[in-house]
C-alpha cells in the first residue's frame, strides 16, 4: 500500500511540474508577443516571476528525489558485511 501511494505522489507532482512548465512557457510567449508588438521590453509581472521560480524549482526537486532513489538500496537485496 505505501508503495502504491508513493507512486501516485510522484505522478502528482510530475503533473504539477509539467503544468506550471506549461503555464511559464505561455506566459513567456505572451510576454515575447506583446514585447514584439510594442516595440519595446515589457516588464514582466512578479506574480509571474514567481510561478516560474516554483516552476524552475519543482522541477529541480523532482529530479533530485528520482536520482535519490535510485540510489537507495532495494529492500530485497542483502547487503554485504
């Protein structure tokens, strides 16, 4: 059962991960367009800075835990003394 659920925590954050992925990337090409458009930088709004830094982080710390892991030794394997 905890494996299960385990499971399913990293599937939720993975999904989370790819939506604010998704949200950043449009935010910045809304940004670009707009800065095209007007001939001249926009500034970008904080409240988007900061989902591209939870973005930028979750990702990070998704990919930590996975290599973490990997490196744990399995349950089943006996280990040498």
């Amino acid at each position: 059962m905890e494996k299960a659920y385990a499971k399913y925590l990293k599937e939720v954050a993975q999904a989370i991960t790819i939506s604010f992925l998704c949200w950043s990337l449009g935010a910045l090409v809304m940004w670009g367009y707009t800065t095209f458009r007007k001939s001249e930088l926009q500034p970008i709004p904080e409240s988007v800075v900061t989902m591209i830094g939870i973005s930028t982080s979750g990702s990070l710390l998704n990919r930590f835990l996975e290599t973490r892991e990997k490196l744990k030794p399995k349950e089943n394997e006996e280990t040498l003394s």
